[in-house]
C-alpha cells in the first residue's frame, strides 16, 4: 500500500502519523507533502525517515493508493485533480467536497458503504463534531428513528488546529506573567473565557460550523427530514471535544434501553455512573480512540426524548482516525 499524507506538518498530519502505526495500517511505501515552508522538514515513521516534498502540479501521486489530505479547503480544492488523476483515493479531512452530491461522507460505524460510491476518488471526512455526534446517534436510530436533535458542544482550541493550541497556552502564560494575552486565532481571549462563536456567522443567524452539524448529520445518517440545531462554543480546553445532545425518537425509549444501545454501538464507550462521579471528561479521552457517552437521561420536556453527554478526541475520531477507518473500512469491504 502506497499511502500519502498531504499537510504532514500540520496538527491533523502528525497525528495521522500515529494513528496509521497505532492501527498497523499497511503502508509500504510514505510519502510527505507540505507547503513550500514545510518542504524538507524530516519525520520519522516506524523507523524510517521521511522528507516532506512541497506539494506542486506534477504527477508525484503516480502509484499512490490513498492520499490523506489535510491541508485546507482551498489547497484541496486546488489540488483534488493532481492528487487523484493517476488513481489515488483521496480522503479528504476539510470542508471542500463535504456537500458535493458525488463525494461521500464518511463515518464508518454509520455509513461505511458510502465510500464505495466515490466517482471522483474523492471521499470527505466530515466536521469533528459531527462524526462524534453521528457515532452515538447512530446507536439509537437503530433502536428507534430520530426525528429531532438538539446539541451545545463545547469544542476545544484544538479544533482550531496547532496553532489555537499554542495561542491558548500562551495566554494562560501571559496572563499568569501579568501580560495583557496576545489573541490572533480566536475571536475573543479563549483563556479564561468562553466563546459562543466558531466559524462564520450566516444569513440565519447561525454559525457555519453550526450549519455544518445541521447538513452533515443529513447526508451521513441518509435522513433528509432529520431536525438538527446546534449551538456550538469554543471553550479553554486543549484537546478533546465534548457535546451535550437531546434527541426526540419515534417512540419513547428508556434509559436502560438506550444505555445498552450505546454499549453494544461501534466506536462507543459508556461511562455513566453518575452516583460514583463517573461520566466523560475531555481531561481523560484526549488521546483515545473512541467517542465516549455518559449522563444519560430522558428528557423531561419531551415523552419520546432522552439527553446524553458525550466527548472525543478531536484530532483522532474528529479527524485523522476517522479518515484511516474509511481507508480500513475500503480494504476490509473491497469489492
């Protein structure tokens, strides 16, 4: 397997790094690809060493079998062509081709067979938040269809890629020195502080990284009458994102009956002994693979509705983990 990683030096390329040896993902053959100012810089890969190449208009993805690609929406866009021209599947972690009708996007535990169905060689892997969502919503659609979800998250600097992360650890230092805190990445001091803002504000008062949870969880869940709203909060966390969810099914279903359907769900976790003070926590499943689900309840306000609370890590499962899952999920399924 030749296998290419574009945007190597990233936050989301290093961890890809880790999660195809955490996986024993087979690779044969690596292959770097960054910015001019991050070509020649040197990454070691089970024992060998690897220097990224500036990614150029060439045919460099001749022989390449999988191309992941993190690097932005518009040097996706830009580069979608050369990557796949010579037969590469690329799967893609922006937000590019996430709406296209002819590009899937895939959460392997909820729509894997989607990635069959790729014409262009393009899979997208969906926002962070979302697949954690869809992850956990699928474990209760299978019990009872869902009409209608309800979400806050609580998303960390990490979302934000490397550079949010430093930008928060510089702040608490700035301010623990008696500095006023630099802000660049965020809109607002993220120290301290928490910012109902991600993304973009649209026409409807929402924010784009809302609208995605509002359009993604459609596409991948194939439910075009499914209700989403979402609010969505920067909160000074580092890595980790974490969402309080409410649903409403076709029919009521109990605690008990959900909390076994999150247990036996693909990718799933369940901590959730309240009484003993037990329930995720970003401080804990920052590093892990799977989505974790805890605070589970009904809803009070509703007779067919149930709340859960649930937290993953976001440069993993919200990104590099869920991208080498499709590519596993494709040669487990090969047809």
């Amino acid at each position: 397997m030749k296998v290419a990683i574009v945007g190597a030096s990233g936050a989301v390329g290093q961890e890809f790094l880790r999660v195809l040896d955490e996986q024993n993902f087979p690779v044969d053959d690596l292959l770097l690809f960054g910015s001019k100012r991050s070509a020649g810089r040197k990454y070691a890969f089970r024992g060998k060493e690897y220097v990224v190449r500036e990614l150029c208009h060439n045919d460099d993805f001749k022989g390449v079998d999988i191309a992941f690609a993190s690097a932005g929406a518009g040097t996706s866009k830009e580069f979608a062509e050369t990557i796949t021209k010579h037969g590469a599947v690329m799967i893609d972690n922006s937000s590019a081709f996430r709406m296209d009708a002819d590009v899937p996007l895939v959460v392997p535990e909820v729509n894997g067979e989607d990635a069959f169905n790729a014409p262009r060689n393009i899979i997208a892997n969906p926002n962070c938040t979302t697949i954690q969502m869809v992850v956990a919503l699928k474990a209760i659609h299978d019990v009872s269809p869902i009409r209608r979800v309800h979400v806050a998250t609580y998303q960390a600097a990490s979302g934000a890629g490397a550079s949010g992360m430093q930008e928060l650890r510089r702040q608490y230092d700035d301010i623990t020195a008696g500095k006023e805190p630099v802000v660049e990445k965020f809109a607002y001091q993220l120290a301290y502080n928490l910012i109902p803002h991600i993304d973009v504000f649209m026409d409807n008062g929402y924010t784009k990284e809302e609208m995605k949870m509002y359009n993604e969880t459609k596409k991948i869940m194939h439910a075009p009458d499914l209700h989403v709203s979402a609010m969505c909060v920067r909160v000074p966390v580092m890595r980790a994102h974490s969402e309080a969810v409410w649903v409403e099914t076709e029919r009521p279903v109990s605690v008990e009956e959900a909390r076994e359907a999150f247990r036996k769900g693909n990718g799933l976790v369940v901590v959730d002994e309240p009484q003993e003070k037990k329930y995720p926590m970003p401080l804990f499943v920052a590093g892990k693979d799977p989505v974790y689900v805890g605070r589970i309840r009904k809803d009070l306000t509703d007779d067919n509705g149930l709340s859960f609370w649930i937290v993953g890590d976001q440069i993993k499962k919200g990104a590099a983990l869920n991208a080498v899952q499709i590519a596993q999920y494709m040669i487990a399924n090969k047809k």
